[in-house]
C-alpha cells in the first residue's frame, strides 16, 4: 500500500487489530443470523509524511450509510463544547447576518443550531441521510452529499462561499485526505478561516488509544502531518488550540495560502516542534504500541472472567465505535458482558457489531442493579457518571480500561 498523502509505501505497523465489523454497523434482530463484513484493521505509519493510516479494505459508502447511527446531539459534553466553540468563533472573526458558515459532517446538527440561533446564515454538509433529516427538523439547510471539490465548485457558482468553514472530527474520514482538503481551499473567501477538529495522534499514542481506531478512521493525525497536507492543498495553518474532546484533540485554524490575511501564531512551531521532540518523526516512536494495547486487552479479559467467576454483573454503557473496537478485539461476548445502555433510540434494540451484544435503554440499569457498568466512551466518563451516579446506592462502580483498568 502507498500513502494517502505523499504515495510513498508503507513498512512501518503501528498495530494490527485482526479483523473487525465496522465500528457502526449496528445489528437488528434479523441481521445476527445474516454473515457480517469483516475487514482486516492494521495502521501503517508513512515514514516520508509521517501520515498514520489504515490500510485500505473498506470503502467510504459502506462505511457511512443511510442508516449510520451516530448522532452528535446525545452527548451534552459535546453540545456545550459546540455552543462555545460558536460563541468563540463568532467574536473571533466578527460573524454577523452577512457572513455565511458552512459546515461539513454537520451530523444532526449539533453545532449549526446554535450557528442559527444567532440570525447567521449557514449550511451543512451531511452525506448520511439519518442525521441529515435529524438536522433538517432543526431547521437547518443540509446538501446530503459527501463534501468533494466538485460540490465545492458548485457551491461557489451559487454565491456560497464560506466566511468560516467548520470540520470537526471529519478529516480522520476520508480516504482521500488530498482531495479532501482541496475542496476546503476552493469554497473559502479570499480571506475567510476553516477550522478542523480531530483526535490528537501523540495523545492516542502516548495514552495507548488503540480503542479510537476503526474502519471509520482512514487517518491519525499529528500536526507535522496536517501542516504539510494543508500546505500541498493550498491551506496555511495560521493557529491550533489543543481541546480535551476525544480524549486530547487539536483545534487547527487554516485559511487560504493565496489570500488569507491573519498572521501566524507562535503556537504552531511551539507544537510542532514539541511532537518533533517527543520523536514522532521517528520509528522507534510508534513500536511498542502494540505491546501496550495487548496489555489493555489482557486485563480487560482478565477482570471479566474473574467477575464472571465470582458471580459479579458486569454491564457496559456507551453503544461507541470505541467501544466496538475494544470489545472486538478482546473477544467478548455477552456472556462476560451482559448488555450495553445508550441514549440513543436509534441503537437501542440492536446489537454490537462483531460481539452481537444487546443495546437497551437505561432502565435495564434500574432493573438488574449491575455490580459493574463499564463505561466504552471513556472521554465522556465525567459526564457518564454523573449521570449514572444512583449506581452507587446498590454500590455499583464504574470501570475504564483505556489508558490503564480503573475501578472506581
């Protein structure tokens, strides 16, 4: 396989994952007895780029289909983290009811609700026709499409170009990363900002995040590789902001390298500079990551059968691509994990991919009093527990295995 950005061949593993469903390939009742898809899951490292990828089996429209059942709005983390991120942006760069945002991925409309809210004219780009029509009772105009350069060109006959263009946690989905971003460069004004979010390549590497890597996820990013991609598809990184969504995450500010009027901070040398140093331009960065993740794996195997064998109730919250992976990987089944609760209507009634765990609602937890609850999404355990916290009146804990078991 060669690289997605420079085409150079890939030699170096990160770790290799076996096979697996898709991450949102969620089961009916009739679909556990129909052979799923697996697709082999290993991450090769560009040496030339220092772009982290999967190697290529699944394709985008299997992966993101008329059904695709995540929904942005069931995380009140997210919505809050949305509604300030607008706040910030619209005092940032002096949006008003002339200017125009667009965002892409815009899901169900988590983020432009509060665009609206605030009398700025805006648009979504959502190719998944689930979370579009959620969007669209929002009010929202959504293009259900996936984002190319050839929708951005229409885009611009129409008079749309974007003062300020928002992609968060969407460039680590796309195969075609190159055509991806040039499609950015054309719909911007002259001098208007794009911002992209996504996971933070030293974080997951550091903090052995091994469970935020699914089919979904062409791409792992560090700065060193974004700056470069951004610089070939004629983006400028003028600013990042390191967030703690997902688990440590980047918040890059680029604009158009022909026209854009801001000057650039020191804070992107600074962080280019500490990953640099940190060794991400080295293989020896990237070789025991897969020691490390088998270590994770072992104890989560370990503390379930152990629970298992002491008659204990282990139950799992949080219906997560994460969580798929984790649980996939390891080998466990519902006789080790009874059941799963998630928010979400749309999963519950339906099973995991791969592990054909059942996803109920939270009254399950009220009913069966479970010992354990563990919680998949580990970024939103603070909010999870505080939603859950009537656990511990039949002393309930809860358990993490990402970076490391914690029973608490």
């Amino acid at each position: 396989m060669k690289c997605r950005h420079c085409s150079a061949k890939l030699e170096l593993i990160l770790i290799d994952l076996g096979n697996a469903p898709p991450s949102n390939a969620f089961l009916t009742e009739s679909t556990p007895r129909v052979p799923e898809k697996w697709f082999p899951l290993r991450v090769l490292v560009c040496t030339e780029c220092w772009l982290v990828q999967t190697e290529d089996y699944a394709g985008i429209k299997e992966l993101f289909d008329a059904e695709y059942a995540y929904f942005s709005s069931f995380s009140i983390t997210w919505l809050r983290h949305a509604e300030a991120y607008v706040a910030e942006m619209i005092e940032r760069f002096k949006l008003n009811t002339s200017s125009n945002v667009i965002e892409v991925a815009a899901n169900d409309g988590y983020l432009l609700q509060y665009v609206k809210a605030k009398g700025i004219p805006c648009l979504g780009i959502e190719p998944t026709a689930s979370t579009a029509a959620a969007a669209c009772k929002k009010g929202i105009t959504i293009i259900e499409e996936f984002f190319e350069p050839q929708l951005a060109r229409k885009l611009v006959t129409q008079g749309k170009q974007a003062d300020l263009m928002v992609a968060n946690n969407v460039l680590a989905h796309v195969p075609d990363i190159n055509v991806f971003v040039q499609g950015f460069t054309q719909l911007l004004k002259p001098q208007g900002v794009v911002t992209f979010e996504f996971p933070h390549l030293m974080r997951l590497v550091e903090q052995t995040q091994f469970d935020t890597i699914y089919h979904e996820h062409f791409s792992y990013l560090s700065l060193i590789a974004v700056k470069r991609i951004f610089d070939f598809n004629g983006l400028q990184i003028f600013d990042v902001q390191e967030i703690p969504t997902h688990g440590g995450s980047l918040r890059v500010f680029a604009q158009r390298k022909d026209e854009g009027k801001h000057n650039t901070t020191a804070k992107v040398e600074i962080l280019i500079t500490r990953e640099v140093t940190v060794g991400m331009r080295t293989k020896q960065y990237y070789t025991d990551f897969q020691k490390r993740a088998n270590d994770i794996k072992h104890e989560l195997i370990k503390f379930l059968m152990e629970s298992k064998r002491q008659g204990k109730n282990v139950v799992a919250y949080g219906a997560a691509a994460k969580g798929n992976t984790l649980l996939n990987y390891a080998g466990v089944r519902s006789d080790l994990l009874s059941f799963v609760v998630d928010r979400n209507p749309a999963k519950q009634g339906k099973f995991l991919p791969g592990t054909h765990i059942p996803i109920v609602d939270e009254a399950r937890l009220h009913k069966e009093h479970p010992d354990y609850v563990v919680i998949l999404p580990w970024n939103l355990k603070t909010e999870i527990t505080e939603q859950l916290a009537y656990i511990r009146k039949w002393d309930g804990k809860f358990v993490t295995f990402v970076p490391m078991l914690s029973v608490d």
